[in-house]
C-alpha cells in the first residue's frame, strides 16, 4: 500500500455507469430510481434503447431521458466522479432538449354561473340563513 487511492477503471477509460452518471448528474434522486429509470427504457443512448443500467457512457455520448411530464436531451461532457451540488451537476452536461410545447391559455377568471343557477354560493346560503333567523 503506497497510500495513493487506486485509480478506478471507469476513471481511466473515461467512461461512467449510466444509473451512476444520472445519479451524479442529478437527473434523479437516487441510484436505485436510476436504475428503474433505465430499467423501464425510458433512457436512450445515441437514440438506442438501452435497460441495462451498468451501460458506460462517456463524453460525447447523447442521453434521451423520458420523465413524467418532460423529455430530457443531455449531450455528456464529463462523466463525472462524485455527486456534487447542482451547479457541479449542470457542468457535465449540456442541455440541447427541443422547447416545451406551447400551453394552451386557461382562462384566467372563474366561469360565468348565472345567479340563481346551481348550488348557492357561500355568500347566497349566509343570506338565506340571515332571512329565516332574522338576523341583520
């Protein structure tokens, strides 16, 4: 034992464990839901599908990540060594996902109830109770 750490394989080939660089990248919480990420085939590498989560990818390589309500395009720089803060994360990709979809507008006021009609509001019950107790 010389004291120096023994430099890992994936370290020296450039290369890094798909669920552990999502991990690192911070795309998911955890290594385990990495793992069911990739194991569903909701991540494609070089637009192939891939479940198996010991994958490696390296820099260059291009990560089609489907989430619930989003797609992710991740080209990787780095393949990362650690799971750092955010701001270390955001550095070993770059972000060339296509723009969200446009939202259709929703109307920003509540829908026109004629009076009278439906259920009463809670001000129309409070009037009626005034009436029948005779409260002012």
């Amino acid at each position: 034992m010389s004291g120096e750490p023994a430099e890992r394989p994936a370290a020296a080939s450039g290369r890094q464990r798909l669920d552990k660089w999502l991990f690192f990248a911070r795309a998911v919480k955890s290594r385990t839901l990495a793992q069911k990420l990739v194991a569903s085939g909701a991540v494609r590498v070089n637009s192939e599908r891939t479940e198996a989560s010991d994958h490696r990818v390296g820099a260059g390589d291009v990560l089609t990540i489907t989430l619930e309500r989003r797609i992710l395009v991740w080209r990787i720089l780095d393949p990362g060594s650690r799971r750092g803060p955010a701001t270390e994360a955001m550095t070993l990709y770059e972000d060339i996902s296509p723009p969200p979809l446009p939202r259709p507008d929703r109307p920003s006021q509540q829908a026109f109830r004629a009076p009278g009609a439906g259920r009463p509001t809670k001000k129309e019950r409070r009037a009626t109770d005034r009436l029948r107790t005779g409260e002012e």
